[in-house]
C-alpha cells in the first residue's frame, strides 16, 4: 500500500471515531432530554430503551426510574388502562415486612400500578426502603409521623384514629404530582394488614365515581357488604357489625374512588375531628350520596379483600445480622 494510502486510511479512522464520540455525545444529550420532558408516554420511552440500556451508567439513573422504564414498556399494550393509586399506611412491628412483602407479591401481578407506601416515622427506613427496592414496583416512599396524641396501645386500638397523617400525605402526593383531567386513574386505601384477591383491583378499575363492594371477616361478621335495591340495583342500606344506620358504613378496604374526583376535591381530607370509627363515612360524604354509589364485585356477592390481621408474635430474643 503507498504511503499516501496509508495516510488517507489512517486519517480517515482517526476522523471516524471522532464522529463516532459526536454521535454519542449527541444521543446521550438527546435522551436526557426527553427525560426531563416526558411525564407519560410509553411509545415515546420505549424507543429510548435501547439507547437507555446503552448509556444508563453514564446517565446514573436511579433504581426507581429504571424499575419504571421498565414497567412502561411491559405495559405497553396497556395503555388504557387507568393506574391504581394504591394508598398503603404502615409502621414498624414485627409483622411490618411479612405483611407488606404480602402485598408487595400481590401488586406484581397486577399492571399499571402505583403503590404509596407512608411509612408512621419521623424518617423513612431502611426496612422499608429495602423492601421496596426488591418489589421492582412502581412506588412512592413517603413518611407521615402520628402525633403523640393518637398513638395507642393494643387495647385502645378501637379507641384512637389510625392512619390519618400517613393516608393525608398521600392525599397531598397526589394533589401536589397529579393533574385533574389529564391524570387518569383510581385511589384505593390498601390497608398492610389485609388480604387481597388480585380480582380485587379488576373491579377497581371500572370504578367511575365511587365503588364499593364487601369485605371479609370484618366487624364481627364473616362479611360486611351494602344491601342492594332489588329493584333498581342502587344501594339501599348496609349490613355493618356497627352502626350500620351510618350514612356510609363501609370498611376502608370496601370502597375506592376516581382520581379525578380526589384531584377535585382538595379539602377532602381525614381529620382527627372527626368522630372515632366515623372515617370512611365522613370521608365519603365529601364525594358522594348512597344513591350514587357504584356497586361492583358482581353486585356486591362477591368477596375478594378480607381484614385477616396477623397474630403478634411472642419474641423473646433477637438473633443478630437479620432483618426479619
């Protein structure tokens, strides 16, 4: 080969992989970018994915965007399906992690999803934290600190409100993230202590105003449900071990409501004012009557949640090095 080929070759490889790192700079660019602009779009993210998988160490994501990316794309096919904003209060005891890897194991078979996990501490933890790391859910890891006052012992527990700062700071996530008429979904009070069929999360998506349906093994009943007019299927009444004469004696598990309606509904929000076991009830009189209630779950004859609260173990000694 002349010298003057040689030469030609050589610069002409030198001026290749120049434009080679060009091109790489500029699609690195490019897709940070559309990161920061996109806020939905699964065909938009799906065509960034290989380019992603290329460049995620340089764009130093974090687990939770790339365990979203990925939820995007598997859910592609899906994209009329409205999201499930499922609301989970939760606090430190022994049963915290066996219960919440319960419904973390639930949740990955349903899609489009959204958990929020708000955690009673004055900082988010490790367990938890953890936990949600190994989900690969879509989730938002918050944390709401009860006040002293409304703390309570085993044998107060019917006696104090529970989970209201944790279920408002949800409230607030939404309403602060979200967009009434562009964000489309359902809000549903996933309590850590309850059991659920993912039939269940079906019929929360037909949920257009608010639907209800029963729950299992719930105020000293093997089912609280409403009571449905035989006539015109609206719902006239409720079978309740308490106070079933309340405007809306319906368990927290029992109902859920459109993101829509939350989103316009800002001043909506659970209070310690209120009257104690009155929560559900006061809360749903800010969005609806009984008449409009959406009766699912076949008419009401189906059970797919039940209240099975896990036995306190009795501990009596800690082996070290495990995160039980």
């Amino acid at each position: 080969m002349k010298l003057s080929d040689r030469l030609y070759s050589f610069y002409a490889g030198i001026k290749m992989k120049k434009l080679g790192m060009y091109f790489i700079t500029i699609c690195s660019i490019i897709v940070i970018w559309k990161l920061t602009v996109i806020e939905s779009g699964v065909d938009r993210l799906q065509i960034l994915r290989e380019a992603l998988d290329l460049h995620k160490e340089e764009l130093q994501l974090s687990q939770q965007q790339l365990i979203l990316l990925e939820h995007l794309e598997a859910n592609r096919d899906q994209k009329s399906v409205p999201t499930i904003y499922a609301i989970t209060p939760t606090y430190y005891r022994y049963v915290q992690k066996a219960e919440l890897t319960r419904i973390s194991q639930t949740l990955k078979l349903v899609p489009n999803v959204h958990w929020i996990v708000v955690e009673d501490a004055e900082e988010k933890t490790n367990l938890v934290r953890n936990l949600i790391l190994e989900s690969k859910l879509i989730v938002t890891h918050l944390n709401a600190k009860t006040p002293p006052f409304e703390k309570f012992k085993d044998k107060e527990r019917w006696k104090k409100h529970r989970g209201v700062e944790q279920r408002n700071a949800a409230l607030t996530w939404l309403r602060n993230n979200l967009h009434l008429n562009i964000d489309k979904g359902v809000v549903y009070f996933m309590d850590d202590d309850n059991t659920y069929n993912i039939k269940l999360f079906q019929e929360i998506r037909k949920v257009k105003k608010v639907g209800v349906w029963p729950v299992g093994l719930v105020g000293g009943l093997n089912v609280e449900t409403p009571i449905l007019d035989s006539a015109t299927g609206k719902v006239k009444g409720y079978r309740s071990g308490w106070k079933p004469n309340r405007p809306f004696a319906i368990d927290m598990a029992g109902f859920a409501i459109n993101l829509d309606l939350m989103l316009a509904k800002p001043n909506a929000m659970f209070s310690y004012t209120m009257e104690k076991g009155l929560q559900e009830s006061e809360f749903l009189s800010y969005f609806t009557t009984k008449e409009e209630l959406e009766p699912l779950a076949d008419n009401c004859t189906k059970v797919y949640v039940w209240h099975t609260r896990t036995e306190k173990p009795n501990v009596n000694g800690v082996v070290e090095g495990f995160e039980v």
